[in-house]
C-alpha cells in the first residue's frame, strides 16, 4: 500500500477515530515508512499548539473605542459631504445670478461681459481640476494608512 492511503488517516490515528483494524494498518505502516512517522509528529505539534491557543475577547473599553472612532469617521464624512453640497448649491446659484445680472445685461460695455466670462470660465477650470486631481490621488495615495 502506498502513503496515499494513510496520510488522509493520521490525524483520525492521533485523534482516536479509527476502528480496530485502520488503527492497526497505520501502525503497521508507521514502522515502515519514515514519511508518514514525520508526518504524524508534525501534526501532534499542531495539535499541542492548538490545544493551548485560547481566545481573547476584547474589554468594553476596546468596542467603545472601536464604535466612538467609526462614528466619528462617519459624522466628520457626512459633515464634510453636507457642507460641499451647500457650496455647491450656493456657488452654482451665485454663478447663475453673476450670468443673469452682468452678462445679459447690455448696458454693461462688451469688454467688460467677455472679461466676466472668461473669468467665470477660467474659475470653474480650475475648480474642476483641482476636483479632479483630489479623487485621482484620493484613490491612489500611498500613505492612506499611515497615522499621523
């Protein structure tokens, strides 16, 4: 018989699982072949080390950190999305008044309205840039999980 056979049994063998006549086949086997033998040592260390692990179960004062921090994270997140909307919502309503009020107003000199333009158009530029450019580094930033 080959060691194909036996290995699937050696833990059923030092586990007491085993009829009468498996156990007898392992042992007889076990004196003949040295990979098995090492084999068998090899998980009776495995089951001393697991026999003496233990499970440590965090205090309260670890969950009461661990939820302060993830609540804090979500405030200072929401917080931060609430007050970019309200900009948002405001700056577009300020542009839109700007718009209305001095560039369709034709008593304003027409150099005058082409420089609001092209000042409005250069502002919102470097607004969508710099968005832009903080999502691409937000998704790639090397140090996102250093503390500080």
């Amino acid at each position: 018989m080959t060691c194909d056979i036996f290995k699937p049994l050696l833990m059923g063998y030092l586990d007491d699982e085993l009829t009468a006549l498996e156990v007898s086949r392992v042992e007889q086997h076990l004196q003949d072949c040295r990979d098995c033998t090492t084999g068998l040592d090899g998980f009776k260390k495995l089951k001393e080390v697991t026999r003496n692990m233990r499970v440590v179960m965090p205090g309260d004062k670890y969950w009461d950190e661990y939820w302060s921090n993830i609540y804090n994270r979500l405030e200072r997140r929401v917080g931060w999305v609430l007050t970019w909307v309200g900009t948002i919502i405001l700056s577009a309503y300020a542009f839109w008044r700007i718009i209305d009020e001095a560039l369709f107003n034709f008593k304003l000199p027409l150099l005058v309205r082409v420089g609001l333009l092209v000042l409005i158009i250069g502002f919102c530029t470097l607004v969508v840039s710099v968005i832009r450019e903080r999502l691409s580094l937000y998704k790639r930033d090397k140090y996102e999980r250093i503390k500080r």
